[in-house]
C-alpha cells in the first residue's frame, strides 16, 4: 500500500510522545552494541563474528516499538479538508487582593486590571464552552469565590465582584500575602473536587492523578514579602520554606504556575492607596502612620520564580493600555489536546491495523535472524 504522507494524521497526536521512549531504547541497544564490540575476544582462525548477530532482535525492538506507538495514535488517511480541534482546559485564576493591588501606579488600580484580564480572557473567546475555570483571591488569608466550574456566566458574575472594596474597616484579609498558603489551597480545592467526581466521597486511599489539560494563572504585583516587619522574620522564613513545597507539589503534579505582574517598577506609595477612602468612615486613621514608609512596586523576580519552579511563563503589566490577552491564549492553548477530524462526507481510512502487522513482521524478523 503506497503511503500518502501529506494527508497521514493522528486522532490522537499528544500520544506521539512515546516516541521518546523507542528513541531512548534505540540509543540504549547502540550502546550496548559498542560495549559487546569493545569486549569481544580477538579474531581467531575459524571463529565467526557477526556486526550484529543476537543484536538484531534488540534493534528490531525499537522499531517494533515505534510502530505500535503510531498505531497506538490511530492515524488515519484522509482525502480532502480536516479540521484541527482543541479540547477543554482547566484555569486556576489566582488573584492577589493584598492591600498593594489597590495602587494606581498603572493608571488604573492593579485590582482592576486582574478582574480586566480575566473577564477579557472569558468574553474574548480565549475561555470556551466547555472548559471549566475557578477563581481564588488571596492576601492575608485565602478565599475561594469559585470553584472549577463551566457554567461562563456563574464564571462572569464573580469578576464583576473583583475590585478595590467600599471600606478598608473591618477587613484584615487586604494586610498581609499567604501566597504559600494559596498555593496549598488551591490543590486542596481540585483534589476535593475530583475525588468527589471520581468516587462520590471521601476516602483516605485516594490519590490525584496529573491532568495534561490543567493550569493555574496567578495576577499579582508580585511583592509578597515586602511589608512584614522585624518580629515576623521567622513567619516570613517560614512562609517562603512552605512555598517552596507547594510549588514542587504544583510541578509533580503537572500544573504550571504562568505569572501576570501587574504594576510599575517605580512603584507607589502605600498611602495613596487612601486618597480614595474618607478618613474614620472608611479607613482608620492609625493607617497613614503605620504605611507612611512603605512602597510597593512591581516584583518579577517572585512572579518569574513562581512560573520557573512549575514550568509556566511570566508577563507584566507596566500600564493599564497593556494588554495580557495574546499571553492568557497562548497559555492556555498550550494545554488543550489537538484532535483531527475530518469534514463531513470526506473518505477516511484507518491505518492503525497496518501498522501493527508491519510491527509483527519485524518483530518476527528480529526473533528468526540473529546468527548472520
């Protein structure tokens, strides 16, 4: 059969990275080949010594190998037009409430270009029918609005909640960065949900599996450790040990952390944040003592470390014209699995079967000829 190589495709091509493993099991037999070949005893008269002899069968098994691994893709020759389709994806938007996203430095307050970002990403078509979303703020302690679901509108009405507060009274949530404890939080949440949706309960024995399809976008200025004083060194110590773990937990798991900073390298002074609250009604007067000295600005240094850790990437924000979109996609796009299927009334024919019986034929080969 004449293999027509322009219109060969896989249903299902993220299984093509097997590959890797018949090319490790290749190199492995070339190595094992020059070792016996440096080993063998010196030519005697009458003795006989093949190149390959018995290695015949081991290189064969790469080859074997190979072929299961495209059969194993289900290609498929088609004649005509296909359609190359992405599946769902999963998004964790973490977004940071601490006190310093309510600057302005941006033009705009950095609270307000997360909820921008992440409303766009869902009115832009960058979120689609049928991917499943959730939504975590965090600052001093974490606070989950939503959990992974696909209901868009739900989705959209809980960044409409996103922005700076009425009134700094009465809310310790926007003093302080429990940027450790939301990473924890955050496997916390998707691990109840799919032992729920696995076996419809709790249970000690249950483990969570990697899911390719599976990210967690955070949206922060990235200065966590900046305002904590001289008595929490040890808090803070501790803090950063915590987030190393959760990190190495995010990576083992394959969820990568991609980071949006958000704000200026300037930076802007914590006071300013109360030039938009009425002083007693709204805001404590103790405050402007106590942030008088304090500056916050754009840290991507922590926010590239987060993306580095989990295998993610960075982008920043420096004014509120920026526009995060083309990153959100591309991040997002990275892990939806690509189908091929092909427009209806064209003539598809699987080759899986072939594949297999070339494989059987060469592993037959490499079981019958060893000696020559």
């Amino acid at each position: 059969m004449f293999l027509d190589w322009q219109n060969l495709y896989f249903s299902e091509p993220e299984k093509l990275q097997l590959l890797y493993v018949a090319a490790a099991l290749f190199f492995t037999s070339v190595i094992v080949l020059l070792v016996k070949l440096y080993l063998r005893p010196k030519r005697t008269h009458g003795s006989k010594y093949p190149f390959l002899g018995t290695m015949k069968f081991w290189f064969s098994l790469p080859v074997v190998l190979s072929l299961c691994i495209l059969a194993y893709a289900w290609p498929f020759l088609i004649k005509g037009r296909v359609v190359f389709s992405r599946g769902n994806a999963e998004v964790i938007f973490i977004v940071d409430y601490s006190a310093s996203m309510f600057l302005k430095d941006t033009g705009w307050a950095r609270i307000d270009i997360a909820a921008k970002e992440i409303m766009r990403s869902l009115s832009g078509g960058i979120i689609k029918e049928g991917d499943r979303a959730s939504i975590l703020i965090f600052g001093k302690m974490v606070s989950p609005t939503l959990f992974l679901t696909k209901d868009l509108g739900i989705l959209a009405t809980e960044i409409d909640k996103i922005g700076r507060p009425n009134t700094l009274l009465n809310n310790d949530l926007f003093w302080g960065t429990a940027i450790a404890t939301t990473f924890k939080r955050a496997q916390e949440i998707m691990d109840r949900q799919d032992m729920f949706a696995e076996i419809r309960k709790e249970s000690e024995n249950w483990h969570p599996k990697p899911k390719q399809n599976r990210l967690i976008i955070i949206l922060s200025d990235g200065d966590f450790f900046n305002h904590y004083n001289e008595d929490e060194r040890e808090f803070v110590a501790l803090e950063k040990k915590n987030l190393i773990a959760e990190l190495q937990g995010l990576k083992k798991r394959n969820i990568p952390v991609y980071s949006i900073g958000i704000g200026t390298r300037s930076g802007g002074r914590l006071t300013d944040i109360l030039k938009d609250y009425k002083k007693v009604t709204e805001y404590d007067p103790a405050l402007l003592e106590e942030l008088k000295d304090q500056v916050s600005r754009l840290n991507m240094a922590n926010l590239n470390y987060l993306a580095s850790v989990t295998g993610g990437k960075s982008f920043a924000i420096e004014n509120f014209r920026s526009d995060a979109g083309v990153f959100i996609k591309t991040s997002i796009d990275r892990h939806r699995s690509v189908s091929v299927e092909p427009v209806s009334g064209n003539d598809k024919e699987d080759l899986w079967q072939y594949f297999l019986l070339v494989a059987l034929a060469v592993f037959i080969t490499g079981m019958g000829i060893t000696k020559f």
